[in-house]
C-alpha cells in the first residue's frame, strides 16, 4: 500500500509534462487449452526516464481471484516496488523507484499475468509515467498479439 500511496503522490506532483515520451507495450497470447489460462506479458519502452507507472488493463467481466498476479512485477530491477492487484474488470498495475532512478533506455519486461482462457485485453486505461523530478512523461498504451 506504501507503494500506491507514493505513486499516487508522484502522478500528483508530475504538473508539467516532459518532453521524452515512453510506451507500454501489453502483448497477449493465444489460449492454452491445456493450461486453461493466456498469458499476457507487460513491458515498459523507455527513454531511460521512466521512474514510475501506473496504469489498468482491462480484460471485461472477471471472477474475483481468476487472474494469476505471481508474475505480473517479478521482471522488475530491484530498485522498484510494484504491485498488481485485480478488479472485477481487470488489473490495476503500480510501480515506483526506491530512489532517483530510471528504468533504462529500451524495452524493460515488468512482468506476465495469465488470465484466464477466453479474456481477452480489451484496452489499457489510465496509464500515467513520470520521471525522477516528479514530471510527466508522455505515455502512449500498445496492445499487441
């Protein structure tokens, strides 16, 4: 929760925008039949500026306790805190630096989530990014398959 709070306070503090941009690249694949589940992989492309994120992936109806989070922030370094936590219509993601730092330049994995067979990714909302100062980046959502 410690880390919401600080995410919330960093968005907040961010008033002017930055004139780097980055994107969240959301990439699902096919249904396994045999695992029952799809997984989902979730990756941040910097410009070596993102020091924190927030966004919603938003799958449609789901059954509390459905989405398998044990993966969703495990590609993180170890100079973040993140957490994801799911909702009746998908999962809330989360993520800050400990300290003055930045994801590096490049696509950087922050993580898989594996929903179940049939859901499907139907748009990412509220996604914001902001730097080490506390500025927002421009951000823009990619979904792939």
């Amino acid at each position: 929760m410690k880390v919401f709070k600080a995410l919330i306070a960093f968005v907040a503090l961010g008033v002017s925008a930055s004139a780097f941009s980055s994107e969240l690249l959301v990439t699902q694949g096919d249904s396994n039949a045999k695992s029952g589940q799809r997984s989902v992989s979730i990756d941040i492309v910097s410009d070596g500026n993102v020091s924190g994120f927030n966004f919603f992936v938003r799958t449609g109806q789901l059954k509390l306790g459905s989405v398998d989070l044990s993966s969703c922030v495990e590609a993180l370094p170890k100079n973040f805190d993140g957490e994801c936590r799911q909702g009746l219509e998908g999962v809330y993601f989360y993520a800050i630096a400990k300290g003055r730092e930045a994801l590096p330049a490049g696509v950087n994995p922050v993580g898989k989530l594996r929903l179940p067979a049939g859901v499907e990714v139907v748009g990412i909302e509220e996604l914001a990014m902001g730097d080490i100062e506390g500025n927002t980046i421009n951000a823009s959502p990619r979904l792939a398959k």
